[in-house]
C-alpha cells in the first residue's frame, strides 16, 4: 500500500455551515469507505491555512487515491490534492541510488 496526503479546501459555501461539519465529514467519510473499501486511514486533521483539511491514508494505487479527492470535490471541496508521500527512510535510501 502506498502513503498519500489528501489536502482539502472547502467552498465557500460548505465552509459557511460550520454546525454541519460533523454530518457532512461522516457522509463523506461513508462514501469512501463504500466506494474504497481498501483505503485505510492514518489521521485527519483540521489544518489553518491554504486547506481546511489534511488526511494521511494508505491506498493501493493512484487510481483509488485519485477517487478519495473525486469524493472530496462532489462533497463540495473547492480543490482536493492526493500527493504521494514516501517515508523519510525509504526517500533517503534513493538518494543514496543517485
């Protein structure tokens, strides 16, 4: 399984219905697990900042990372950025390939 980072920035007009948050968050949280069964989440975090939100999960390929910010954006996410993440040890040992 590969690590990504989910960054999320809500539209305006979901960010407004603040007393909502937890029900959408559950919804969207259902839709992933309904249509990605295979994501595992690590941690999620309300960030200050250019994003609202950032999750670390486990996927097993960039198509099902692509659908976990497809989810994202049709449950009013202004932009949502999968990024690949490599642990520092594994990304130190490929410098020492070059």
């Amino acid at each position: 399984m590969q690590t990504y980072i989910l960054l999320t920035k809500l539209s305006p007009e979901v960010a407004m219905k603040m007393k909502d948050r937890e029900r959408l968050g559950r919804n969207w949280l259902e839709q992933v697990k309904d249509k990605c069964p295979e994501v595992k989440f690590i941690a999620h975090y309300a960030i200050l900042g250019n994003y609202d939100f950032i999750d670390i999960y486990e996927a097993p390929d960039n198509e099902t990372a692509a659908k976990v910010s497809i989810i994202s954006q049709a449950n009013g996410a202004l932009s949502a950025m999968s990024l690949t993440a490599i642990p520092y040890k594994k990304f130190i040992e490929l410098t020492e390939e070059i």
